[in-house]
C-alpha cells in the first residue's frame, strides 16, 4: 500500500470491523469489551481480546475520546525530577490513577517560564481531563487562563483562594520546629538553616525555624542562609555558613538533596557529619533512609500525599462527592545518624 508521497506505508492497521470479523460478534460488541462493559460475557470478551491479540490491533485513543467525549486521562506535572521525593509520590500517584483507570502523561518543569507554560498548554491541548502538580511552587500559568481549563490538585505546596485548585502538603512551619526542637534537645545552641529562596514552601520552613528559635531563647543565634531545592543550593549555603567567625554547630536544610550537597560541604571543611556538624534535611525520601547517607529528616508521608491526591482528582472527574480530607498533613521527625551532641 502506498503512502501519500508514493513511497510503501506498509501494511494498513487493523480496525475494530477486523477484530469483530475474526471473532464472529458485532462491531458494537468488541467496542463494549474492550471498554471491559459488565455485560460482556467472560467467553466472548475472551475470544475478542484474543481476535485483538492475534490482529495486533489497537484501540484509537483520539477516536474514542471524541465519541466518548472523556479522555480519562490526567496530566502529571513534575517541577524537579531531579528530587529523589519526587519518584516516591509519582509511584503512588501512578498507581492511584491505574487502579481508577485513569491514564497519565508527565511533564516536567522548567527555569525558563515560557518553556514551562508550553509543557502546561502541551497537557491541554491532549485533553487531559484533570493535572496534578508535583513540586514546592506553582508552575507559570497554574493560577491564570492555563490552570483554568480543568481541576488541579497541587501536591507539595499550600494554596487557597484559587477556586479551579486544591492542594495536599505537610505543615512545613510544624516540622521545622521539630527540627529545631531535636537540634537544642541533643545540645546545640548555634543552629543554621540553609533556606531554599522564595517559594512559599521555603518561606514557611524559614518561618518555622525562626520562630522556635526564639520559643527556645536563641533569636540572637539565628542565622539564615540562602540556598535552593538542589543539592548545588545545599553546598554554597552550607559552605556561607561555615565559613562565618562562629560557625554553627547544626545545619537544618530545607530539603533532603539540599541537605546531601550540606553535608559535601562539611566534609570539605576537613569536619565530619555528625561529629562537628550536624545536618538535617526535610522530606523523607527513601534516598534519605539508604546507607551510608542515614539522613536525620523531617518526613512527609509521600505516599498517602500521591494516593491522595490522585484519589480526589478523580474522584471528582468521576463525580464522587468526596469526604474532605486535611490538606495539610502532619509531620514526623525521622532520626537516624547525621544528627548526634555538639562538640
């Protein structure tokens, strides 16, 4: 068969008539089992998915979305699939969706805004029926025409007031107090943070370090460095706050890949973690649980945020009414052996 220019397109795709020839039933009957219809009976759907099989015949995606005018897919927008947090909820968010028997396209987040905004318009103009957003910000066009077009559910950051959006994040304020609460507990008196610039995810971990600094006495002793969410942020502000006349004797960073580049640092400085310096991270990734690295961390319960958060979305796709759940979920401090007395 030839194509359009004349040249071979190879053999033609097999279409739903074919397989409903092969197995011997109405058209309208293989479309009812391969949409796994309850009426279908077990033989037939048996021997229709075995006519599909032997075919390689498959299903036309775009076509059945226009005449089922659903999609049943939602877009997942990662910011930093570089975080090792972000596989854990992925996972989970993932297999929420399949289980509800949703499909999802990933997209990833960009530096560049403009780069950014297309990877938004790239998930509409798939007619996703619903996004979730995975990351400590919203991407560029989340709040405006973009994040319109369909329900959000944010996982990772607070947000109110935008009506087309919900979000599921952990009390970030909560769980830098207990950092905080763990480091003056062993000891320590001269406690850094290494912040992660200006999302509202950095500012509410700042904001809590600050304020139990000052609950436990220590407001001359705070000390703020300004870092980011990579472990390239966790170095250079680590390295600041090292490098000061009377260097801290703790680091609290404000994630757990911030917190490895943290601990580069120290080591670099001829100290040891936890001997001379010691360091805690934020999130609980698996990563941070893993030897040798045995992360002190504040943990977040990632799974249950990912299982949760691709349960209300299509939940309410699917027209639930959803009892609500809290949207911010509470912290645990996780310690294990970056963490030890002062010295």
């Amino acid at each position: 068969m030839d194509g359009p220019d004349g040249t071979d397109a190879g053999p033609a795709r097999p279409t739903i008539r074919d397989v409903a020839a092969r197995a011997g039933v109405s058209k309208s009957l293989v479309s009812l089992a391969l949409q796994n219809a309850p009426r279908v009976a077990p033989g037939t759907r048996a021997a229709i998915l075995a006519a599909a099989d032997e075919l390689g015949y498959r299903r036309n995606a775009a076509a059945h979305a226009l005449v089922a005018h659903r999609t049943r897919t939602v877009g997942v927008f990662v910011l930093d699939l570089h975080n090792p947090m972000t596989a854990d909820v992925l996972d989970a968010v993932q297999a929420e969706a399949r289980r509800r028997d949703y499909r999802t396209i990933v997209v990833v987040g960009s530096d560049d805004a403009d780069a950014e905004r297309a990877e938004l318009e790239k998930l509409v103009e798939f007619r996703v029926e619903g996004i979730i957003a995975l990351g400590h910000r919203l991407p560029e066009g989340a709040d405006g025409a973009i994040g319109a077009a369909c329900p959000w559910v944010v996982i990772g950051s607070a947000h109110e007031g935008i009506p087309h959006l919900e979000s599921i994040s952990t009390d970030d304020e909560e769980g830098a107090g207990l950092v905080v609460d763990h480091l003056v507990t062993l000891g320590h008196r001269r406690i850094a943070h290494v912040d992660g610039g200006r999302s509202s995810v950095a500012r509410d971990r700042r904001r809590g370090y600050r304020r139990a600094m000052r609950r436990h006495g220590l407001q001359d002793a705070v000390t703020v460095e300004r870092g980011s969410f990579s472990e390239e942020g966790g170095y250079a502000g680590a390295r600041r706050a090292l490098e000061a006349a009377d260097p801290p004797t703790a680091l609290f960073v404000v994630n757990d890949l911030a917190a490895i580049g943290a601990m580069a640092a120290v080591t670099d400085r001829g100290l040891a973690v936890p001997q001379d310096v010691s360091v805690v991270g934020f999130d609980g990734t698996r990563l941070a649980g893993m030897r040798p690295l045995s992360l002190t961390t504040v943990g977040q319960p990632l799974l249950q945020m990912g299982t949760q958060a691709a349960a209300r979305l299509c939940g309410r796709l699917d027209g639930e009414r959803l009892v609500g759940s809290p949207s911010r979920l509470p912290p645990s401090l996780v310690e294990r052996r970056t963490t030890a007395p002062p010295p």
